[in-house]
C-alpha cells in the first residue's frame, strides 16, 4: 500500500528545483497519514491478527526510520521496523522513546 513516494531524484523536478542536490527537509512520503493510511495500517493489522494471532507485522523503508512513524507504529503494536543502515541510530533511539512513553502516566500500558 503506497500513499504516494518520491524518489530523490524526482523531488527536485516536482519541487520546481530541477537539477539541485539539496534534500527536502521532511516530506509527506516519511510520515504515515495517521487519519489515512496510518487508519488502513491499524485495521490491516487487527484484521489481520484477528484471522491469525501469531501474525508479525512491520513495516520497511523510509518510514522505518522516520521517529513519528515509529511511534506510530510502537501504539498500535507493529512487531518491527526495518530501515536503511544510516537511519538506525535514529530508529533505535525512536522505538526506545516510544517504548518508554507506553509506560508513561499519559498513555495506557
């Protein structure tokens, strides 16, 4: 399921910077739509885990290094994320966030 992506090399041309090698800060291809996709993701995997409960569920690529999918992906109860070797510091760093604030005193454990 895509919502949409781009690629580094269209970026440029789509953002009217033809031929520039400076990276868009953020863009909406590295943060799931939590209203929109991220609604389909969460009912894919209760779905899912309803038909089968030993289901793994994760999601790869740039999402997978992206902190807020990674929360996203931490609350409604994604096994793992996958992303590209220089994102996993972040990731890492990411998931421990989400982990410790599922403890928290404003979020159910």
């Amino acid at each position: 399921m895509i919502e949409y992506t781009m690629r580094g090399t269209q970026t440029g041309v789509i953002n009217g910077r033809s031929g520039s090698a400076r990276p868009i800060e953020i863009d909406g291809a590295l943060v799931a739509t939590l209203d929109g996709v991220g609604a389909l993701v969460a009912m894919a995997v209760r779905a899912g885990r309803a038909a089968r409960t030993d289901l793994e569920v994760g999601i790869c690529g740039e999402h997978g290094g992206e902190p807020r999918s990674i929360a996203f992906c931490h609350d409604i109860g994604l096994d793992y994320v996958s992303c590209s070797p220089y994102r996993v510091p972040v990731a890492r760093l990411a998931a421990a966030h989400a982990a410790l604030g599922a403890v928290g005193p404003s979020r159910s454990a």
